[in-house]
C-alpha cells in the first residue's frame, strides 16, 4: 500500500494535480469538516459504491487517523484502482476544510 503525507496532499491540491480525494469517515465526522474537493463515501458503503469511481483516476483516501482509509486503500487496490492512503488521516491534516 502506498503511504502519502497530507502534506503532500495539500501540494498536489493547491498545484491543480488531476487526483481525487475520498474520504471514508460517518457522516457525523464529515459534518465536523472535511478537504474541499473530498467525495464522501462512508467505508461501510465502499464496497457497494466503489462503482462510482474510475479506474483509470489517481485516489487519494482519507479518514480520521488513517486506519479506515488504509482499508479502504486495500479493498480498491484488490479491485484495480490506483489508490493511495493519506497517513494520518485528518488528525494530521493542516488544510483547508469546508
């Protein structure tokens, strides 16, 4: 599995790189903020949604601390999407929130 840091994140973000962010935390956490561009996909919905998303686009997945996104990463890696985990998940994220 591929580990990014959320700095590295904000950088791929504010220089317009073409990646798409998907956070996997509940809807009670997402409420509390989360990175602008984020889709929202709850990680017990992944596996039934992961429809939704293109294989052929750069994934970036995100929770709370990084251990739910890292399940997430595994379950689109086994599925053939180019997917990374944002270490340290939103705890560790210094950016922007909406």
């Amino acid at each position: 599995m591929i580990q990014v840091s959320p700095e590295s994140v904000k950088d791929l973000l504010q220089n317009n790189y073409d990646v798409s962010i998907v956070d996997v935390r509940e809807v009670e956490e997402v409420e509390q903020g989360k990175i602008l561009s984020a889709i929202h996909i709850p990680l017990r919905l992944l596996e039934f949604r992961m429809h939704e998303l293109d294989k052929s686009k750069d994934y970036i997945m995100v929770c709370r601390s990084g251990a739910r996104s890292g399940q997430a990463t595994a379950l689109l890696e086994q599925h053939g999407y180019r997917v990374k985990n944002m270490s340290g998940g939103m705890l560790a994220w210094d950016g922007k929130v909406g």
